[in-house]
C-alpha cells in the first residue's frame, strides 16, 4: 500500500505490472504518484495494513480493532510517527469517520512494556523519540483521497471533518495565540493531485480545523504552539538576564569603595574580606589591595626601624654598661695603690 501514497520511493513489485487485487487507475494513480515525490524514509520506514488493536494482542487484535493502512517511521525526515489511511473516493465518509472512533480507543490504550512501566499501547510497539507532544497529543492520521470513485475528494474531506469534530478539535489560547490539543488526534487529509503537485514539502495538506494548505511537517505539528512556547522561553531567559543584571547593578551599588584611595574593591578584595570566608584574616579589611599592600609596607618598615631603634637601644645600654664597669675597675686599683 505504500506505493499508494508515493512517500517511500519506487516499489519494486510494481516494475512488472500492477499488483494483484487492486484496480488498475489506483495502480496507475499510484505510479505517477511515486514518479512525482520526493521521498520520505525508505522502503523499510512503512508497514503496510497494520492492526492497532483495541482489545486483545498485536497478533490476535480483537474484532472491532482499527487496521492502518499505513505506519510510517522516518524521524530522520521529521516524521517519528505517522499513520495513513487511503480511500479512492468509493466509500462513504461516515465510514471513514467510523473508523477514527477505533483509532481512538487504540491511542487510549495502555499497556505494560518491558521494563514494566504503563505506557501507552503503541508505544511498546514503535520506538517513536520521547517528545511531549506525543504524550499529551495522540499520533498523526493522514487521509490521502485519490480519485476512482464518483465521489469528490472535496466535499470527502469535509464531510469527514465534520464528522470526526470531537477527536481533532483543540481548545483555544487566546494569550498565547494557538491550539492545544491534548488528547486529540491531528487529523490531516490531501488529495494525489495535490502530493503530485507538491509533494510533501509543499502546501498540500489540510489539518482539520485550520484554513489553509501546509507543508506536511507543519500540518501534523503545532508551530504556532511551538513559536508560543519559543517566544515564552525567550522571555524567560530575557526576564532572568534583567533580574541578573538588576542584582548585579544593586551588588554594584553596593559595592565597598577604599577608605584611603577611594576606589571599588574589586571582586576578588571582596572575596578576600569577606568574613564568611576568612581563615586567616586580612589585614586592613577596609583597605583595597594596593593600599593594603602599601599600608602592610608601611608597617613592616615601621616594625623593622623600631626593631632597629630596640637593637640600637639594646647595643648602647651594652655599651654603657660596659663603660660603667670599666670606670668602676678603674677606682678600684687606685684605691689599692
């Protein structure tokens, strides 16, 4: 089926002819389809006609179950995970529609993994990277319309639109200027004349709900959600940067000036002062660094001239003392003459 959707690239089984059990238009439609676009993944990024059981095993789905078309998984085109149903403009649209009931209760379903962690089901199953939005907001569905039926692929996608209202709708920021949508599904429809034309990178895509055509990456996400999100984390790094600066001009302003030159302590001299810190004190805690460096100077040559001036001192009284006992000998030996 995926050459149905010309995503993939050439299939091999086609070179042949057309592949068993489907129409030759859809065989041809498909081919030019194929011809036409640029490629998203490759061959082994699709699965085709997979089970999405709402009861029972992957293996034994239960009746009722949702059967996707199509399962893409291309995250190196920025597609982690996409599913695709194809209709040819035969089937009725409240058929259609029925089927994303299903689709729904298979996105609710949850299920133990490996590691024994409660996940949800197709999470244990597709190893889509771990983003928010596939947490909050269930995978994409795409409906591509080619046409072999009587039915117009226009009035096909209106209709389902309509009718699948309650699993796509988002809710309305006003502030923030986009949708939410938490627990719906991003329904998102196109027609093979439009993929031929534009290919996925172009405007050929409808996100119910939304006016115009967008390329296929922003018809399946929210980019005015994510500029939102984007403009209100700038806003914070913005709000932190002036908080930050407010605080350090109050640092600033507060900053101690040296009481003999006058000029700021610098960041490191506050660091050296700082109380909190000291484990050997500073000296001259109200000084800068090169005042304290001149101050310290300054003692140390006073300790020095008064250790000078006390050795003087010391020498002279020496050498009193020793004229003193001198002179007193002298008296002595004229005493014994």
């Amino acid at each position: 089926m995926e050459e149905i959707i010309g995503f993939g690239g050439p299939d091999p089984s086609m070179a042949g002819g057309r592949r068993s059990g489907e129409p030759a238009e859809a065989v041809a439609a498909a081919q030019a389809a194929v011809d036409a676009l640029k490629g998203i993944g490759a061959i082994s990024s699709y699965a085709t006609e997979v089970a999405l059981p709402v009861k029972g095993t992957w293996k034994n789905p239960a009746i009722g179950s949702a059967r996707a078309d199509v399962v893409v998984i291309a995250p190196d085109d920025d597609v982690p995970l996409l599913f695709i149903e194809v209709d040819n403009c035969t089937e009725e649209a409240v058929l259609i529609a029925a089927k994303f009931d299903k689709y729904a209760r298979f996105f609710r379903r949850k299920e133990k993994d490996t590691d024994g962690i409660e996940k949800p089901m197709w999470r244990t199953r597709w190893s889509a990277p771990v983003w928010e939005g596939y947490e909050r907001v269930h995978p994409p569905v795409l409906l591509v319309f080619y046409q072999v039926g009587k039915r117009s692929a226009k009035s096909q996608m209106v209709k389902v639109a309509d009718l699948t209202v309650h699993h796509w709708q988002g809710r309305w920021h006003s502030g923030g200027g986009f949708h939410s949508y938490d627990g719906c599904i991003p329904v998102v429809a196109t027609t093979l004349e439009l993929l031929r034309e534009h290919g996925p990178a172009g405007p050929a895509f409808w996100r119910f709900g939304r006016e115009e055509r967008q390329p296929l990456l922003d018809a399946i996400g929210n980019p005015r959600r994510e500029a939102a999100i984007a403009r209100s984390r700038q806003a914070a790094r913005d709000e932190q940067q002036r908080r930050a600066e407010r605080e350090a001009a109050e640092r600033e302003a507060q900053r101690p000036v040296c009481a003999d030159c006058g000029r700021k302590f610098t960041d490191d001299r506050l660091k050296a002062v700082d109380f909190r810190n000291w484990q050997n004190p500073e000296s001259h805690p109200h000084l800068c660094e090169d005042c304290q460096g001149r101050a310290v100077a300054v003692e140390q040559q006073a300790e020095a001239d008064e250790r000078d001036r006390q050795e003087q001192g010391r020498l002279r009284r020496e050498q009193e003392a020793e004229q003193a006992a001198q002179k007193a000998s002298g008296w002595l030996s004229r005493f014994r003459t």
